[in-house]
C-alpha cells in the first residue's frame, strides 16, 4: 500500500511539473535532527542538508514553534507597510555579515540579481561610466538572465544567450587573469569565497587579499557570494571573515532561513549611499513577516549553539578523516574544502555514488568536476562522521 502511495507521489510530480530536474527515486516525508526518512519509514543519515540550507537540521523545536507562532499572526503584507519582524532579522544578520545595510529578496538568485543592480547604480550615480563585471570561471550564481551571465560555466549559459553584456570571466585563484581584464569600465568584480557548485574549491589567502587590493586601488567594487559557503559552513559566519577581507556588497540565502525561502543582499555603508534609492527596486514577497522570523530566529540558535565554534570543531574531524580515506582508498583522489562543506574528488562516476549511497540509507550531492560534495546540516557530531564514511567506504 505504502510503496504505491510512494510511486503515486513520483508519478503526480513527474506528470505534471515542467521536466527541469532529474530527482533521486525517494519521497521524502519528515526529518529529524541530521536524519531524514521517507514515506515508506526508511530512515537517511542527510550528508545534503537540502544543498547547504537545513545549518540546524530537522525538527527543531524552538525554530518550528517560532514560524508556528507567525504563521498565526501574519504571513504576508508587502514592502508598503511596516511590520514587526524585518527589522528584527535585519538587525541580526547586519551583525552577523558585518554590513551596514541590508535587503531581503526570496532566493539566492535574486540577491545576486540585486547585488549587480546595486553596483551598476553605484557606478552611475558616481558618474564614472563603469558597468563591466569581472566573475569567474567554473562560479555559479544562479539560473535567472542577470545571475546566468555572471556564472561561468559555458553549458549553463549557452542555450540562453544573448546575455547581459559587459561580463568577462577570469581564472579563479590567478591574480594575474584579473588584472588582464581589468579596464576603466570594470565596476565589479563577483566571486565566491569557496566556490561550491564548481568544485568546492576554496579561494586562497593571497587571491582574496588580491582583489581587495586591485578593488581598492581601481576604485571596483567587491561582490562576495555567501549563498553556499556562507552562515557558519566554513567555520567563520561568513566565508571572507575566514580570509580577513571584507566585500563592499555580499550576498547570502539558502542556510540564513534554515528551509524558509528567503535572501538577501548586504551592502557598506558607502554603496548604500550611492546606490539603491525609492523606484530602483523592489518584491512583493521580500522581507516577509514570516521568512523574517525564520531568519531572526536562526540567527539566534546559531548563537545560543555556539555554531561557528561548533563547525570548525566537527569539521575538523571532517578533514582529518577524509584526508585519511584520500591516502588509503585509490578510488578518491583528493579532498578540498574548509568546515563542514567538503568535497572529495572520486575516480567512479558521482553519480553512480549518490545512487549507492541512497540505497544504504546517505544523502549526498555532487559537484562539478566529478567531486562528493558533502554539506551536512551543522549541527552533526562526530558519530555522524564515522557513520557517513562507513556507508561511503561501502560504496566506493
């Protein structure tokens, strides 16, 4: 009866939604803490965390009763009336992020959409006629016609281009293909701090410092990404305090709602004087009295948990344990990552074994490159460690 109520689900989403994504053959039903179990009551050890966005895991009782307690009172009332939690979550994630002003959009896509309005403008009103964009190669930044143009993996972009024009893309981690491209007309250079969907690549010490400098000296603005590596998965609240060198504009999402869709952009002191203004831009859903209390209250279990502290502790005993799998195992050919969002290049095909790995009761992703990307939730301990490389070692 259960596995028909199972294919039922399959059968209803793949009949009728638009065929945009190839879904691992799992219902899922309800989580708790870092597992996750479907219809049938089969239970997953979710090394995912629904892409790097459940940083508390499942069922959380304080975050269910906060959103409970919303959802009583107001869900929605548009930006053209005030209400009683934006500023609140705005308050906690300008604290976090170490920014002066923020604004909250629905997704990661559209904070990054927002991010490259917000440094266009700020070129106009300082009337320096800039408006190129310097990204790089292998970045993602999401799927809409502003995000796409500044993502610079070639089969991503292809079928929709034309593109916005004025984007050239650079090598990440070579200073030097920076500052080739670099010109009078340059007004920002966009780059994740890690680069998550290309490769879980971290960008080093010296290339961070590096575009500040270049940024600083040319008068460019600094756009990080955090969408992914941000909100404590690196072991820093945000990816670039991990390297000391603070964007002019950042962009968060995924994990800053713990599963409530909500982002944001972020922005000094500065740009937001000279950029967005009344008119320039807008969402009807943004801000929202009920992302906003999602974002408010993780926010504060990340603090009462101590998160930060808590990830470079376990992810630590993430690195090592990996670092030890890449000596003995000939099928895994390198480690990269910072915290809890690892990658592990493998010889068989990823796909091969997400699908093994589903089968033994683990969720994992992949990333470009024929890497496991692992992004648990961050509040897993180490047994949940041991417990994931035992399954993954069988499936190697």
């Amino acid at each position: 009866m259960e596995n028909n109520q199972t294919n039922t689900y399959m059968e209803e989403t793949n009949s009728e939604l638009v065929h945009t994504y190839n879904r691992f053959p799992v219902v899922l039903d309800h989580g708790e803490g870092v597992y996750l179990y479907d219809t049938e009551g089969k239970k997953y050890l979710d090394f995912a965390a629904g892409i790097a966005v459940c940083g508390l895991g499942y069922s959380n009782e304080e975050y269910k009763t906060a959103l409970k307690n919303q959802i009583d009172l107001l869900t929605h009332t548009s930006n053209l009336y005030y209400n009683t939690t934006c500023g609140k979550a705005a308050k906690a994630l300008l604290k976090a992020c170490e920014m002066d002003k923020v604004f909250f959009t629905n997704s990661g896509t559209e904070a990054i959409e927002g991010a490259l309005k917000a440094a266009r403008k700020y070129a106009y009103k300082k009337g320096t006629g800039r408006y190129e964009f310097i990204a790089m190669e292998d970045s993602f930044h999401g799927r809409s016609m502003g995000a796409l143009s500044v993502t610079g993996t070639e089969h991503y972009r292809t079928p929709f281009e034309p593109l916005i024009p004025g984007v050239k893309f650079a090598k990440y981690n070579d200073l030097d293909s920076v500052k080739a491209l670099v010109s009078d007309k340059t007004c920002a250079i966009i780059l994740e701090a890690l680069q998550g969907e290309g490769g879980i690549t971290p960008a080093t010490d010296e290339f961070m410092k590096g575009l500040r400098q270049i940024c600083d000296e040319e008068g460019i603005l600094l756009i990080c990404d955090e969408i992914q590596c941000g909100m404590g998965r690196t072991g820093s609240m945000f990816a670039w305090q991990g390297y000391g060198v603070k964007p002019d504009i950042m962009t968060m999402a995924k994990a800053i709602g713990n599963g409530v869709p909500v982002g944001a952009f972020a922005m000094t002191k500065e740009v937001a004087e000279y950029s967005l203004e009344p008119g320039d831009h807008g969402t009807t859903y943004g801000g929202n009295p009920l992302a906003c209390a999602a974002v408010a209250k993780t926010l504060e279990l990340f603090e009462k948990y101590d998160l930060t502290a808590h990830v470079r502790e376990i992810g630590a005993y993430l690195t090592e344990k990996l670092d030890e799998l890449v000596a003995a195992n000939d099928a895994v050919l390198e480690r990269r990552g910072i915290g809890l969002i690892q990658g592990i290049k493998v010889k068989k095909p990823v796909g091969e074994i997400s699908s093994e790995a589903l089968k033994e009761g683990l969720l994992i992703i992949s990333a470009k490159g024929n890497v496991l990307r692992l992004v648990p939730p961050l509040v897993i301990e180490k047994e949940h460690v041991d417990e994931m490389l035992e399954i993954l070692k069988k499936v190697l």
